[in-house]
C-alpha cells in the first residue's frame, strides 16, 4: 500500500519541526539585531560605550556589543532572514497541521 502524504509527513515530523524552528529561531535573531543594529555615531548619541572603530555597525547586548549590518548595508541578507523567517513559520504551521490531520483521521470516531 503506498505511502499518503499524510502518512510521510507524520513520520518526519519532529525532524521537519525541528528544522523549522531552528530556522525560525535564527531568522529571528538575525531580524531583530537588523532592527537593533546601530552605527558608531549613532550608538555615542544614545548614550551607550563607544563600539570599536573599524566596525560599520553593532548591536549593544547585555553591556557588550556584537557586530552586526545595518539594513542599508546588506539589504540582501535583511530580505532572506525575512524570507527564512516566513517560511520557517510557514513550515511549522503547514507541518503542524498536517500532523493534526493524522491525529483525526487516525482516531476518527464512527
């Protein structure tokens, strides 16, 4: 008998969501340091510790910062985290269903 999609599905599915949501997670870190990224300049007039010189750009965490782009500097890079970050999401919650789909027709009562 071969296999429903249904069927394949709920046999990856914790590999599928596993993978979904790693990605998830990673689109969203890289998105939000975009949004908190901050010039040299700019990081002196909010108030915080200069950043290294020769960085472009960095984001300030938890007393530290990290270097990071500027939306304007990698406009590519910030349209695939976008990218990554809604087909992630979209994974998990076609992935999700799906399983949930299974559930009901397994245990589907007559």
């Amino acid at each position: 008998m071969p296999k429903t999609m249904v069927q394949t599905t709920n046999r990856f599915f914790p590999i599928i969501l596993s993978i979904a949501i790693i990605f998830f997670l990673v689109a969203a870190f890289s998105l939000l340091s975009f949004f908190a990224a901050v010039t040299p300049e700019e990081a002196l007039n909010r108030g915080y510790p200069p950043m290294p010189a020769n960085w472009e750009a960095g984001v300030f965490s938890h007393g530290s910062y990290y270097q990071w782009f500027t939306i304007a500097e990698q406009p590519i890079l910030f349209g695939f985290s976008i990218l990554l970050f809604f087909a992630a999401w979209g994974v998990t919650i076609v992935t999700a269903l799906s399983k949930r789909k299974a559930f009901l027709i397994k245990h589907k009562s007559v």
